[in-house]
C-alpha cells in the first residue's frame, strides 16, 4: 500500500469512526477492528519519521501536508467537529498505542459543550495519561500554500476543459488571478513550484500540463527580463496554449499510436480553436490569443499554422513553445517514456535556432540550471538522489533526496542532502555528483514519492 493510500485509510477510519462512537459502544467490534487498524497505519507511517501530523487549514484536512480536496461528508463533520473544539492540528509520536488512539476518539466524539466542562480536549488527554499524541496549532507552511495555489490551478483548467468539451463556454473563470498566485508563487519558492511540475499522474497529464506550461513560461518570461503585464499576458497564453484541443475529436486526442494524414491535419487546427476560444470566452486579451495561436510556429518559421506574413515568432510564442517541449518531454504518459530533464535539454539546445530561439533557450537551461529539479543523479558514493533544489551559488552542488543508497537498496528515510555538505576533519565534500541517470534506468523508480 502507497502512502497516500495509507493516508486516505487512516483519514476514512478516523472520521468514521468518531461518528461510530455516537452510535456504538467503545467495546463494539467496529469501534475495535477500527481502532487497531489506525494503530497499524500510524506504526507504518512512524517507522520513517518521528511524528504525523493531521491537520485543517483554511478548511482543507492535511495529512502530512497533503491536502485532501475531494472531500466526503463524514471530512467535513469531522473538519467542523475540529472547528468546534477549537483546535486545528493532532499530533502522533511514535508511543501511541491502541489505548491512547481510543481515548483520543472518545474526546473527539464528545460534545463541545461537555467537552468544554472537562476544561477541554488537552487536559482530558493529560487526565488520561496519553503520550502518544499533542494538540498542537499547525500554521500553514509555504510549501503547502504553494501546492493548494498550483492544484486550485489545475481545478480551473478541469472546469474550463470540461465545459468547452460539452460545447459550452465557461460562464466564469478564475484563471487570471491564478496566474498572478502562481506568480507570486515563483517569487515566493521557485524550487518548490518547479517540482510539483515534475510530480507525474497520467490521469491528470492533461491538465497538469496546462498548468506547467503556465508556469515553465512564467519562469523564462521573467528571466528574460519580461514585465507587469507581459508576463501575465505570456503566463496565461501558456496555462491556455492547448485549450482548442477540447474541439478535437477525443478519439485524436487519445490515440496512442501514430496519427494518419487525416487525423494529424485535424490536430495541428487546436491552436486555431485556442484563439477562438479565447476571444469567444471573452475577458482575456488578444496578445494572449495572438501567443496561443503561433505556440506551435517554429523559430525558423516552420510548423503550424500557416504564418501569415510574420517576419518572426511571437515573443510570447516563443516562450511557450520551449516551455511545452520541456514539460512533454520530463513527463511520463501511457505512449511515451519520461526523459530525464538533462536530456530533455540537451533536445532543445540541438534544435535551437531551428525549432527554438537560441537566446531564449540559453536562459531556460541557465535557470533551470546544470541539474534541474527532477534529474535523477549518481554519486561519488554509488548512492542516486534526484534534484529537489537548484543551487544559484554553486550549481553543481544542488540539494538531493536520495532514492537507492551505496548497495542499490531503495531509501524509505525521505531527507533532503545538501551536497555542499562537507567532512569536519578532512574538509572535504561528503557527497558529488559524478554523472546523471538516464531516463531508461529511471522506470521501476517512483519519482513522486522524492519530489513532492
């Protein structure tokens, strides 16, 4: 079992069962099986870090500070139940056993008012002897206001595509003032917002990659030396740059193998439909329409649609054109293999001045950096990491979760290495990276457990 399914178990037991106890007597076998399951989960869990967190925050329930968005009736009770007592965050250490998780359900079901008498749900505890588990008030970290900001994204991109797939326009749409969030994201923590475009999910690729685009585009735009509303104008031309694929027939869409004369004729028309669109919606400015429209118009002029007396691609085009090969190529789908990121960019500098402006190829790679979040690495040690952070004063010497150690075992004790990181007698570094892992090494590793 995964740990997000670990967590989405412990989350269904504990808020069903603080409603069970209105119910059942503790003594109940469902009380029971129910109260030693959470115990085996919580000893999975602690078994490779020191605490679990539950926590709400801004009315979303975290565990471990991932967000459960899908929310049921009983996480909703169970986050006003939260609410009512007045606390927001529990705490789990590795001494908690099934007596104490029982108590902790106990207090959880009982009345606030009553509750209140008992002089609330931490002295209860404390009368009770548990050890193994602290009320404790949980701030929201950047790291998860970044990720809340690029899912509220991808939510927007999964309304406005189901919308326009049913042959309506979206009535109202958020998607403007996300992208502003999502630039104020890079500012705030450029790393964390770049690994979350590497996290993989075939189910979503579709929308993830809306979002990454938008992001990916941001982040060049703004090297180069973009400003105010052009970055926004860009930023949104890349979050929308594939939206007319929602007036291609699915069939296309999903083919997984290649496409014929026919069908690759109906697929190049999706940057036409994504200016109409655009301009259909209505709100958004036609420099963005003008950016979607020249996405896949090659720097030399080439690709589609036809340019129509343009001396040269877009600026904005440009931008989005190197951002959605990158993204396409780092990311892992039914039909395609993941490229590791070095390779993805080693694609784009041999097609620059083709395919892709040079100078804006050399910025996207220089702030990407030598090894981009995402590349998977070997050490002087024989361990493999993959890059969780770039290092602007020395990039070489990024930051690194590492996967397998010294004899090729998997890592389960997640930690972030800084591989500046020197030995105190001899001084010299503990950790180097001496060459990247290719992509067809990297199959049987789960990415998404490093980076998120």
């Amino acid at each position: 079992m995964s740990e997000n399914e670990q967590f989405n178990e412990l989350i269904t037991l504990f808020t069903g069962t603080v409603k069970n106890l209105s119910l059942y007597p503790k003594t109940h076998p469902t009380i029971q099986t129910a109260v030693k399951k959470v115990n085996e989960i919580f000893h999975k869990l602690l078994a490779t870090r020191r605490e679990v967190v539950i926590a709400v925050i801004k009315n979303t329930l975290l565990v471990e500070k991932t967000p459960f968005y899908t929310t049921t009736k009983g996480i909703e009770e169970f986050i006003d139940r939260l609410s009512s007592i007045g606390i927001n965050g529990i705490v789990f250490n590795r001494t908690i056993n099934e007596k104490e998780i029982l108590i902790l359900f106990e207090s959880l079901s009982i009345p606030p008012e009553e509750l209140k008498q008992q002089n609330g749900i931490t002295e209860r505890l404390k009368i009770f002897g548990v050890k193994g588990v602290e009320i404790k008030k949980i701030e929201e970290d950047l790291k998860t206001e970044i990720f809340k900001t690029y899912t509220a994204a991808r939510d927007e991109i999964v309304n406005i595509m189901s919308e326009l797939r049913l042959g309506r326009l979206p009535e109202k749409t958020a998607i403007k003032e996300l992208i502003r969030d999502l630039h104020d994201s890079m500012l705030k923590d450029k790393n964390t917002l770049l690994c979350l475009t590497m996290l993989q999910d075939y189910d979503e690729y579709t929308f993830n990659h809306s979002v990454n685009v938008g992001i990916l585009s941001l982040m060049l735009a703004q090297e180069l030396g973009f400003k105010s509303d052009d970055l926004f104008y860009i930023g949104l031309a890349g979050i929308l740059h594939d939206i007319g694929k929602t007036r291609v027939p699915r069939e296309i869409i999903l083919k997984p193998s290649k496409l014929n004369d026919e069908e690759w004729n109906e697929m190049k028309k999706h940057p036409v439909y994504g200016r109409d669109i655009i301009k259909e919606i209505g709100g958004i400015s036609d420099i963005t329409a003008h950016f979607v429209l020249y996405h896949h118009l090659r720097y030399n002029l080439d690709g589609y649609p036809v340019s129509d007396g343009l001396t040269s691609q877009p600026e904005g085009s440009k931008i989005i054109a190197i951002s959605d090969t990158y993204d396409s190529m780092t990311t892992l789908r039914p039909y395609q293999r993941r490229f590791d990121p070095r390779e993805s960019i080693d694609f784009l500098s041999r097609q620059s001045g083709e395919n892709f402006s040079p100078e804006y190829v050399k910025v996207f790679i220089k702030a990407l950096g030598i090894y981009p979040i995402g590349s998977v690495v070997r050490l002087d040690t024989n361990e493999v990491g993959v890059v969780i952070k770039t290092n602007d004063t020395n990039p070489q010497r990024p930051s690194i979760r590492l996967i397998l150690d010294s004899s090729g075992n998997i890592v389960n004790q997640i930690e972030e290495l800084f591989l500046e990181e020197k030995d105190a007698s001899t001084r010299q570094y503990k950790r180097t990276i001496v060459s990247p892992v290719g992509s067809a090494q990297q199959g049987l590793i789960d990415l998404n457990k490093y980076i998120k």
